[in-house]
C-alpha cells in the first residue's frame, strides 16, 4: 500500500462530506465574487443580513465540527491585537470597524480550513465546476439574445449592484454594465463578444476563480488531461472571460504542469507551451490594457476627482502606483484603517484602488507584506506535501498574481489557500499524522519494509 497516498485520503476524508460543507463553501465563493451590495456587506457592513450570514453559517460550522483555536492561530490573533494597538497609538484614533472586518475574515478562513481541511479544495473545484457551466449556458444565451437575456434577468436581480461593471446579478450570473465599463465587451477578429463575468463582478475575478480551480483540478488528478471533463468545461469558461489577467495565470498553470511530468513529456509538451503562450499574447485583449495603462495620468485623475466630484477605479498598474505613494508615507505600518491619512484622501480626492499588492503595502506596510509572503510560503510547501506535487513556488506565483490585480487576497474564500499552515488538527489526527511520519523515515532508512 502507498501510504503517502493513505495519509491524503485520510486527511480528505476527516468527515462524510454534507450539505452544510458544500452550503458553507458555495457562500464563501459567492460572497467572494462582490457582485452586490448583500455580498459585499462583509467588508462595508452596509447590509447587516449579508454581513450576518456568513458569519452565521461560520459559526454553525465550526460547532459541528468542534473547531479549536490552534496554539499558531492564537499567536497570529496576538499579533493582529498589538498591530492594531500600535496603529492606535500612532494615529492617536480607534477605529473598530477596520479591525473587526479583517477578524471575521481571518476567523472565517481558520474555522474553514479547520473544519474542512483538504476537503474545501475539492468542494471549491466541484462548485466553480458547476457555476462554470451555468455560465457558460447564460454566456452563450447572453450573446445570441443580449437584450432579452438583461432585461429577463434584471426582473430577477438578487441585490443591488456592488459594482459599476455590474447591471445586475442572479446569485449564478452576472449580466455586465456595458455602459459604466468599457472592458465587458471584446472585439475578436471583427467579432464584438459579452466577456463572461460568471457570479463574479467582473470577467478578471471570475477568470482568477476558474485559474484557482484548474490548478486544485490539476493536483487533484495528478496532472491527467485524458477524460478529464472538469478540466476541459473549466478551460473553455476560462476562454469566455478574456481576461488578461486569468489567461497570464494560465500560462503559469501550463508551465506547472509540464513542470511535473517526467523528463520526455517536458520535452513533448514544452514547444506547444512555448507556441501557444507567444499566440496569446498577441492577442488583443492581452495589450490593451497595459496600453491604455501608458496613457495614464494620475495628476488629471485626482483633478477631476477634486473639481467635479467623480470616483475614479483606476486599473491594476495605476492602482499599484498610487498604493506605492501611500506605502512610502507609512512604510512600517501602513496606514490601517485611518483612511484619512491615504495621500489622495489628503487632497480631496475620491480614488478607489483595486491592486491586492497594493492595499498590502499600503494598508499594512511591510509588517503586513512580510507577513503575507511568509504565510503564502509556508501554506504553499503544506499545500505540496499533501497533494504530493513539484514545485511549491507555484501556487505562491499564482496567489502573488491575482493579488496584483485584485483585493481578492483579502476575501476569506481566498485566505484559506494562503493561510492553510494556521489549521487546528484534533489530536487524534495529529496522532495519525505523527505515525505517519515516523513510518515514512523508518522505510527510507530501511529500517522496516513496505
């Protein structure tokens, strides 16, 4: 018996699988999609019924699967307790809502990976599997008949919009604003296309979502391709969304998967990876927005913004080069939730950056990045180990690029992938896994057989 691969599928199936775990997920990535005010209520707390469920539902959870805090977790709420003190002491101001928003979501993420452990990734796969293919049937519904399909879903609408590339959204689909957005629609050899937002609030989150779930495909199946049909329906949704950033992460996945197999496939694979990523790039909605990213001009932006009142959401470079500012006037600490001390504020302006790197630095400093990369790296090898898989650096890549184009790192959906080392193991398991181990040394030095 390979009791490497005994020791995942005990660590998979700590539990039956149960409507609870799959609700308790499918809330998780719907509510990391931002596609309303309800979902987005978890960080603004403008709707206290969609800021309650979640947390609600958490707590359900993490009673039934008797959920305790680990001796590393409770260091890791210390230390979120002194950080939050020194920002008080600095800024000489208290602000609550900044440090109660960021515990529930490290709270969240703890009971989830805790009570759930591997399982989550296999739930979440299975999940943006399924919201895949309903995008897909709206996608192509949306395309043929795009005035019929907006004006039958917005009768439907769950929520307000928590977007301005939203017009409305049905929990399962996003219908995109095609007047506040000028990037849900692609032009494709003279073709004009809907981009496919799936239940997320942009086409971008939506791609990340789908590369996040291509890569648990991937090292769940041992990298297998043949009859792999949640691979190929993922691939395809992938497709739809034209994203730059979700195509960028999955030409890394490519690379990841020829990265390990053994030595004559790398050499048969890696040509087509080669071939196929200088097409890619090519393409037009790969470069128009690092084109139109040279054309930006912050001092005409924050004008604007101070003269007639405007709200700007600039792209993911301009957003880093804002946050940058912020981050050198507070490199330590960042300025926290003292939102008054952010340089654009300062003079007036309304700027709502959207880089995920960017609000690290900015929000935390370099304590918070230290922080984040430390913990990305620690669950990344974990992550290796358990699913027994080459080249820990890669997940670590593949967060790192989404985070630098989106504030998804900050959703609880997305800090169970980077702070999975944190997990509270039973004692029982812990027991198990000890054995384990210990099996494992003693068949390496030939001290028992298999």
């Amino acid at each position: 018996m390979n009791t490497s691969n005994h020791h995942s599928k005990n660590f998979i199936s700590a539990s039956d699988s149960s409507i609870l775990d799959y609700l308790f997920v499918f809330v998780l990535i719907i509510y990391a999609g931002s596609a309303t005010v309800f979902v987005r209520s978890i960080s603004n707390w403008e709707n206290l019924v969609g800021l309650a469920l979640p947390i609600l539902i958490t707590t359900l959870v993490a009673f039934w699967y008797r959920v305790k805090i680990s001796g590393k977790f409770a260091l890791l709420l210390l230390g979120y307790f002194i950080y939050n003190l020194i920002l008080t002491l600095k800024f000489n101001a208290i602000h609550p809502r900044f440090f109660a928003i960021y515990l529930i979501s490290i709270f969240i993420a703890y009971i989830t990976i805790s009570a759930l452990r591997l399982r989550f990734f296999i739930y979440y796969e299975k999940i943006i599997f399924i919201l895949s293919i309903i995008s897909i049937i709206f996608w192509i519904l949306h395309t043929l008949a795009p005035d019929a399909i907006r004006n039958l879903l917005f009768q439907f609408s769950f929520s307000q919009p928590g977007s301005p590339n939203v017009e409305s959204n049905v929990i399962l689909y996003t219908v995109n604003n095609l007047e506040s957005s000028e990037y849900t629609n692609i032009n494709i050899f003279g073709i004009s296309l809907i981009r496919n937002s799936g239940f997320a609030w942009e086409p971008g989150g939506f791609a990340s979502f789908i590369d996040l779930a291509i890569f648990i495909n991937m090292i769940r199946t041992k990298f297998r391709i043949y009859k792999n049909f949640t691979l190929i329906v993922l691939v395809l949704t992938l497709i739809t969304t034209f994203s730059t950033t979700g195509i960028s992460i999955f030409l890394l996945l490519m690379i990841f998967f020829v990265y390990n197999q053994n030595i004559k496939l790398t050499f048969l694979f890696l040509p087509v990876i080669v071939a196929v990523g200088i097409y890619v790039s090519t393409l037009p909605f790969m470069t128009e927005k690092l084109v139109d990213s040279s054309t930006f001009d912050t001092d005409q932006m924050i004008e604007n913004s101070i003269m007639y009142d405007y709200q700007y959401t600039p792209q993911r470079i301009e957003s880093l080069q804002i946050d940058f500012i912020d981050f050198l006037n507070n490199p330590i600490f960042g300025f926290g939730g003292h939102n008054e001390e952010r340089w654009t504020v300062k003079m007036g302006a309304t700027i709502a950056t959207i880089s995920g790197i960017g609000k690290i630095i900015s929000i935390f400093g370099l304590v918070g990045l230290i922080f984040f990369i430390f913990s990305l790296i620690k669950s990344s090898i974990k992550l290796s180990k358990l699913f027994h898989f080459k080249g820990w650096l890669f997940p670590v890549l593949l967060i790192i690029m989404i985070a630098i184009s989106y504030s998804l790192i900050f959703t609880p959906l997305l800090m169970c992938f980077w702070l999975l080392h944190f997990e509270y193991l039973p004692k029982a398991l812990k027991n198990k896994i000890l054995i384990h181990k210990l099996r494992m040394y003693l068949l390496k030095a030939n001290y028992i057989k298999q």
